[in-house]
C-alpha cells in the first residue's frame, strides 16, 4: 500500500508542472484577449455589425453547398454501395468493409448537412423579415430546408436498409423513436466496442469544446453585449452531458454490485 502511494504521488508530481504552465499560459491568452478585445473595441463592433448584415446571404449560400452537395453525392454513392452488395457473394470481407466505409462517410456527410440546414433555417427566421431582399432568401431558404430535410431522411432510411440486407441480424427503422436502442441491442460485441470508444472520444472531445464555447460566449457578451442567453444555453448543455455520463457510470457501477 505504501509503495502504491508513493507511486500516485510520484505521477501527480510529474503532471503539476505541465498543469501549472497550461494554467498560466491560459492566463496570459484571456489576458490579452481582454486587451485587444477592449482597445480594437469599436473596430470589432464595425467588422462584427458587417458579417451580421450579410449573415442570411453567407448561412444561405453553405446551406444550398451542402444541400445540393449530399444530394449529388449520396445518392450515386447509395447506388454504388447496392450494386457492390448485389454482387457480392456473401463470402470475402472486403466488399463489406468497403461499403461499411463508404456508408460512414456518408452518414457523416449527411449529419453535417442536416445541422447546417438547421442552423440556415434559424438564420433565416431571425433576419427574414428585415427588408424584402432578405426576406426572399428566407422564403427560397425555408423551401430547400424542407425538401433536403425530407430527401436526406429518405436516403438515410435507405442506406440503413442497405446495412440490415447486407446484416440480417441487424434491427430497427429510422422512423422508430426506439431506434438507436434496438440497433444497439442488434450489435455483436466487436461493434459495440467500437460505439463505445467513439462515444468515449466524442465525450473527451465535447469536454473541452464546451471549456472553450463558454469561454467564447462569456467574451462576446463581455465585449459586445450580445447578452448572456447564449452562456447559459452552453453552460446548461455543459451540465446535461457531464450529468448524463456520471449518472450512467454510477448506474453501471450499482448493477455490477448487485
């Protein structure tokens, strides 16, 4: 027990330095953000009122990119993915990794797509009815945002069909509010393995997105008075995902007692 002190010791010794130095290093960069941040003040505010002036036209233009981009790319890459599966012979791995592969990347695409989409929609609610130029961007915007939304669920409905004809054993429809559980449950070992050390990255990842959303969102309002909603929306989603994994580790740790 002893020894076993001295080691934990030794490693904490080890780690403060590094620790120390970040902290100060953190001191000095919000040292000077707060510097800069007041004396380019008012410069700030001229650059920060233009891109907000041309926001609707800027959030719109990514949209229709992305938009017009899944499309274009998803469904010839879908179709690739079901002739690959259909001359599959059921035997060799390759042909299932590729498509695998293909499909992930694909989902991922998809997944930017829809939050672009989203956050274009929000933008156009907020400025649509500003002046009528922008206001027909907000019309022309709210169409696409419908009609990608419904295109890109249907090609997400399909690739996940594709997946279960190429895995029988795979379960669960997109349009189940069950979904992610059951696909979940369908999984063998080695794939939930794998879910499990990209949920474990992603949490490490968000862990510190959040430090540096809060930090961001504190600056803007410090500076230029965007009010404090935007710190409280990150702060509360902050508390929500540390909650949910520590209540999950407590919940695990109890069933493998009982």
């Amino acid at each position: 027990m002893t020894n076993r002190k001295n080691e934990i010791r030794k490693e904490n010794r080890r780690s403060i330095p590094l620790f120390l130095v970040l902290i100060v290093i953190g001191g000095i960069v919000g040292g000077l953000i707060g510097f800069f941040g007041t004396y380019f003040e008012d410069s700030l505010n001229i650059g920060i009122q233009y891109l907000v002036d041309y926001l609707p036209m800027i959030i719109f233009g990514i949209m229709l990119l992305f938009a017009f981009g899944t499309q274009a790319l998803g469904w010839p890459i879908y179709m690739h993915c079901r002739k690959k599966l259909e001359l599959w012979d059921g035997e060799e791995d390759a042909t299932p990794r590729q498509i695998n592969l293909s499909i992930g990347y694909l989902m991922w695409g998809i997944t930017v797509n829809i939050i672009i989409a989203f956050l274009s929609f929000s933008v156009s609610i907020t400025y649509g009815f500003m002046n009528y130029f922008v206001a027909g961007i907000f019309t022309v915007a709210v169409i696409i945002f419908i009609l990608d939304l419904f295109l890109t669920i249907f090609l997400q409905q399909k690739l996940v069909d594709l997946l279960k004809e190429m895995n029988p054993e795979k379960k669960g429809s997109i349009y189940d509010v069950k979904f992610q559980s059951k696909w979940l449950e369908s999984c063998d070992e080695a794939e939930k393995l794998q879910i499990y050390q990209s949920s474990w990255a992603s949490y490490r990842v968000m862990s510190h997105v959040y430090i540096f959303a809060w930090m961001i969102t504190f600056l803007a309002n410090l500076f230029f008075d965007v009010g404090i909603f935007s710190t409280v929306i990150i702060s509360v989603l902050w508390l929500i995902h540390s909650s949910v994994y520590c209540y999950k580790s407590i919940q695990l740790d109890s069933s493998s007692i009982m």
